[in-house]
C-alpha cells in the first residue's frame, strides 16, 4: 500500500542483526540453543516458527549466530525431517482453504 503524503510504497518489515558477532545479552549457550531447536521441532514447529519462538521468547537474534549453524542444519543433524518443505506445505495449506471457503460460498 502506497503512503499518504510520500508518494512511495513505504516499507514496513523488520531487518536482521547487521553483525556477524554473538550478542553480549544472549545468555545460551551453543549447545542449549541446538537442543531449544530440537526441542521445538518434536513440538510439531516449523523452521521459521522455531526462529521466530528463539528471537521473541529467548532472546537469540539468529540461531545462525549463536549455535554456528542453520535451524535446518540442526535438524538434519538430528534426524529430524518433514514430509513437505515448509513452503509447499504452506501453499498446500492454503489451496485447501479456498477450496473450503469456495465451496461454502459459490459466487466469490
């Protein structure tokens, strides 16, 4: 959506951590981290909700940064896979719920 008074689209998304460095104020250890992902992920989370529970909920910018690995490196390391990738399953996801909103509402 365009701004009012800008005449430019605006922009409104959050931006990474521009170092590289771990935080002083991230209080995990490398290993805590992996076994927090791993831990989400027999939850039932998908990646990026384990990245985003680790940033609100834990305080790690990027688990990248404090672990030294990807949350999908962490998981594939423990044997932890999905069946779809997460971004076919969300498109899956939401094909399924058209069709549903579709056939209950057939002049949309």
């Amino acid at each position: 959506m365009a701004r009012m008074h800008s005449r430019k689209k605006g922009k409104s998304s959050s931006t990474r951590p521009a170092r590289l460095e771990r935080p002083v104020w991230v209080e995990l250890s490398p290993g805590e981290v992996e076994n927090e992902v791993v831990k989400l992920a027999r939850r039932g989370h998908s990646k990026s909700m384990i990245g985003t529970i680790m940033r609100d909920s834990r305080g790690v910018p990027l688990v990248k940064i404090v672990a030294g690995k990807k949350v999908s490196q962490i998981l594939e390391s423990n044997d932890i896979k999905e069946p779809l990738p997460e971004d076919l399953s969300n498109l899956v996801r939401k094909a399924l719920n058209i069709r549903k909103h579709l056939e209950s509402n057939h002049k949309d």
